[in-house]
C-alpha cells in the first residue's frame, strides 16, 4: 500500500519473505499515507500461520488507516483509537482456522514537525540524527524484558530461542494495550520502521552504517533488505525509511511522553491524553468569562477584554516556549554511532571494486 509522498517527505519500503520461510508466503506487511501536514506509516508482522499471519498484517494496516482518516480529536487520541480499531478487527477474525492469529505492529504518525509513535509488539522504530542512530522503542517480548532487568545481554537475547516469542500482539484481547509517544523532527532526520526479520539479523552499528549512506529510501531499504539476506534470512524482511526534507512548526498539542512503564491499556491511556489536555481547557475557560465578564459589565468592556487577551496571549506564549524547549531535548543516549559503525562485509566489497 502506498501513497505518493509529500514535499516535505520522502518515503520508500520494500518487503520480503526472507531465505528461510517455508512456503514463501509473506506475513509481513507495510503502510505508507499520504497526510495533508505529513504521512502515517506502519509496519505489522503477522503470526499464527502463514494465511493466518499474512491477513492478520493485512486487516491491521487497513483498519488502522481507515480509522484515523475517520477519527476525531487530537493526533495522539486518533492515533491510539486506529491502533485500537487495528486489534478488533484481528481480534474479530481469529476464528475457525484463524483462531490464534495476530500481528505485531509499529505506527508512525508525521504530523508537521513531530511524528508519533503508536507501538505493540517486537517490531521497530529508529531515527538517525546526524552521525547517531536511536531506538525509538523497546521490545514487548520476553528476552527483551530479561534484558532489561539485567538476566541477560543483548548478544545472548539475539542468539535465543525465544527471541521471537512476543508477549503483547494484536489480536489478544479486547483492549489493546500500546506504547505512545512523540518527539520533534527536524529537517535531515531519517525514520526506520522494521520487523524483526530486519533488526534481530542486522545489528544496530551495521543499521547506522547503512542508513547514513547519502541514498534514496528506496535503494536504503532494498540495502538493508539484503544485509538480513545475507545475515540468513530466517524471517520475513519489511523495512520503511521515511526522510525528513524540510523543518516544520511543531503541532499545537503537547507530545506524549516516552515513559518507561511499558505498555498500557488503550482506556487508561486515552485518559492519560484527557489530562494532557489541561491547556486546552484553560484557555476556553479564560475566553468564556471574558465574554462572560464583557457581556454582564459592558461598562468595563474595554478593560476586561484586555485582561482577558493579555492573559490568552501569555498562556499561548509560555505554551509555545515549553514545546520549543521539548524540541531541544536530547533524544538520549544512542543505540549505535557512525564512528564506531562497522560497514557490513557485503558493503565494504562493493566500495573495494568500484
């Protein structure tokens, strides 16, 4: 599924069943949207069977991008209520032969200069910045949850048997719980949305290598597509590179914040968003009992609507201030650098013939 891409963004994806998949059938699947201020993507890795992983990918991204282009409210709000959408319709066709199936999946929402991430599973999202790449998300598995309380190392989690085995997927349960957050772009910046066919073969120093490469997304994906190749292949390969071409203003709602609890139910998140929201309530308080004051004392119109607008304008002001120093919040330390990046084999043998 794709969509022509924005001025203000490039895009390019590309799939593949991988060297090792019986059968050759797909269960990956990718999404690239055209937005008016931006683009949604989103990569979804289906399980429980070939045809059961294949249409569970499938249902997700359609359902996905056919709830947010009829959703309301904010971008965060509309963003989960799509992921939630996403889950129902793979929760209501695992049934009969399909009893089982669900799908990972990692959702990308550029809107002007911000982009949200919506996330469930074990796929993954990545922004290189300059010379140093970053993990926009953490695994919902288990070897990704060993690693985190230190039982073991990055290098032993890639190598295990269970390192495929999810513990939070689409298709579950009724309420999906999901992973939200959002940070500034910026021009120059580059997005990786991959399953783990790509990430769980490609390290992270050979992920920065490639993707610093000056290439367009779709030659970057087809790069990486073959690195896992090359790796073995043991899975289906989905990689989707979003460029960041110019610089944009930030979008008026606050950001969700990263948090390191882990996923939460789609109702207690939705409520998390509602508190977020306070701002909002604040200035159409303030302009309701400025009318409110101007209409009940017209004699003292003059002074209350300055008031008022005195103190709308410095609410906006100090709101303004407040995402601009978000947009200034270091992204952390990064998973890999181009300094210490090694340059796959595979590569290193083209640049030495050319």
């Amino acid at each position: 599924m794709r969509a022509p891409a924005t001025p203000s963004l490039t895009s390019g994806l590309l799939t593949d069943v991988g060297r090792q998949r019986q059968g050759g059938v797909n269960q990956d699947a990718a999404l690239a949207l055209d937005l008016p201020q931006g683009g949604l993507y989103a990569v979804a890795d289906g399980m429980g069977g070939h045809a059961a992983g294949e249409l569970a990918a499938n249902l997700a991204l359609d359902a996905l991008s056919q709830s947010y282009l009829d959703g309301r409210g904010t971008p965060p709000a509309r963003l989960a209520q799509a992921v939630q959408a996403a889950n129902l319709a793979v929760l209501r066709h695992a049934v009969g032969e399909y009893v089982g199936m669900g799908t990972t999946l990692m959702a990308a929402l550029v809107d002007r200069g911000a982009v949200l991430i919506a996330h469930v599973g074990d796929s993954r999202a990545y922004l290189l910045r300059g010379a140093e790449l970053h993990r926009l998300t953490e695994d919902h598995s288990w070897v990704a949850e060993q690693v985190r309380l230190g039982h073991m190392t990055e290098a032993e989690a890639r190598d295990h048997q269970w390192r495929s085995v999810v513990s939070n997927a689409l298709g579950g349960e009724e309420r999906v719980r999901l992973e939200l957050h959002g940070l500034p772009i910026q021009a120059g910046d580059r997005l990786l949305l991959c399953s783990d066919g790509l990430s769980s073969v490609v390290t992270d120093e050979e992920l920065c290598a490639l993707l610093a490469r000056p290439l367009p997304p779709e030659t970057t994906a087809r790069l990486l597509v073959n690195a896992a190749n090359d790796g073995g292949g043991p899975d289906n390969i989905t990689a989707l590179i979003v460029d960041v071409q110019r610089d944009a203003p930030l979008p008026a709602y606050p950001l969700p914040a990263r948090r390191d609890d882990g996923p939460m139910y789609i109702d207690v998140l939705l409520s998390t968003q509602r508190g977020n929201s306070l701002m909002t309530y604040l200035l159409l308080m303030i302009a309701y009992f400025t009318l409110l004051g101007i209409m009940l004392v017209p004699e003292r119109r003059t002074v209350i609507g300055a008031i008022g607008t005195v103190v709308l304008i410095a609410l906006l002001i100090g709101q303004r201030l407040t995402q601009r120093r978000r947009a200034h919040t270091p992204l952390g330390a990064p998973a890999a650098s181009l300094q210490a990046a090694p340059v796959p084999a595979r590569e290193r043998s083209v640049t030495q013939t050319r």
